[in-house]
C-alpha cells in the first residue's frame, strides 16, 4: 500500500469516527433535550462557598446544617 492510500484510508477511518461521534452528540441532546435526569441541589457558587467554609475549619456538620445536605453530600463536595 502506498503511503497516499494510507493517507485515504486514515482520512475515512477519522471521517466515520468523527460522524459516530456526531451521532452519539444527537442522541445524547434528544435524551435530555426536556430537563430529563436529577438536578443538582446547589449551584456552582453554593459549592464553593462550602468550600471555603470547610477551608475556613468548619466541620462537615455545621455545614451540612447550615446547607441542609447530609454530612456525606458536604464531604463529597469539598473532596471531588
């Protein structure tokens, strides 16, 4: 095989992954494309100010009451 037509060949082998991949993003927007799935308790600014209170050394208690999250759901958000 010349190096052209290895050239030929990887260009398609690029286009079929690049249109499965368009696929994929289609079926996953027309999934969800009605709100569908859990929302999140606390929005990106919530979550960092959890952060800066577990900083500030707060316990996972106090903030999960001040939140109303259990002390699992604060410690998931300070550690991920």
């Amino acid at each position: 095989m010349d190096p052209y037509e290895q050239i030929r060949l990887l260009e398609d082998q690029l286009q079929t992954k690049k249109d499965y991949i368009s696929k994929l993003e289609a079926q996953l927007e027309a999934q969800n494309s009605r709100g569908a799935g859990r929302k999140r308790k606390l929005n990106s600014k919530d979550i960092e100010l959890i952060k800066s209170y577990r900083a500030k050394g707060c316990t996972y208690a106090e903030i999960a009451e001040n939140f109303g999250l259990s002390v699992g759901s604060v410690y998931n958000y300070c550690n991920h």
